[in-house]
C-alpha cells in the first residue's frame, strides 16, 4: 500500500515533468503537408501556426480557392501530429507513475 507521503513526491514529480513538458512544447515545430507536398504548414506544439509554403506553380488567380483549402488541411495536419505527440509524452509520463489508462492530466 502505498504511503500519503509517496503519493503526494509522486504528484510534485508529476507536475515538474508536465512543466518540463510545457516548456518542450513551446520549442516544438511539427510540418504539416497537403496537396502532395505543394502547401506546407509548420506549427509550434502550442498549435501557433509560424510558417506556411506554397509551391509556386499553385498561383494562378482561378486556384485561389484551392490554395486556401489546401492551407487549411495542410494547418489540420500539422495540428493531428502536435495532439498525437503530446498524447504520447502524456501516456508515458502517466505510465510511469502507475495512473489507470486514459487517465487525462488536468490542463492537457
């Protein structure tokens, strides 16, 4: 049985390592692609969208529509990998201290 003493060290580490993460986060950028590479997107893993490339051959006035589509889907997954990495730091964060599956840490 485990002591209210080790609970509450296991909880601090916790909190330390989920800062840690906050601050790793905030250094992350994930490149997001659509159209087959023609739109390129890069996101901070705070989902901050910071640059967006389009391949010249895509400028012509009667693609403009596409063009803003294919911004938005390639800003969609850019922000699926950013989710699917901060569930897998949190899965091995919550791993480690014995926390029930699908536990979810308040604020992520």
């Amino acid at each position: 049985m485990m002591e209210l003493a080790d609970l509450f060290q296991q909880a601090k580490a916790m909190q330390e390592k989920a800062a840690a993460m906050q601050i790793e986060l905030e250094r992350l950028e994930v490149e997001g692609v659509a159209g087959g590479g023609l739109v390129r997107v890069t996101m901070t893993g705070k989902s901050e969208l910071k640059r967006v490339t389009i391949d010249p051959s895509l400028f012509v006035d009667e693609e403009r529509q596409v063009v803003e589509d294919l911004i938005v889907a390639a800003a969609g997954d850019a922000k699926a990998k950013v989710e699917r990495r901060l569930g897998d730091e949190m899965q091995k964060l919550a791993g480690g201290l014995g926390l029930p599956p699908g536990f979810k840490m308040p604020g992520f």
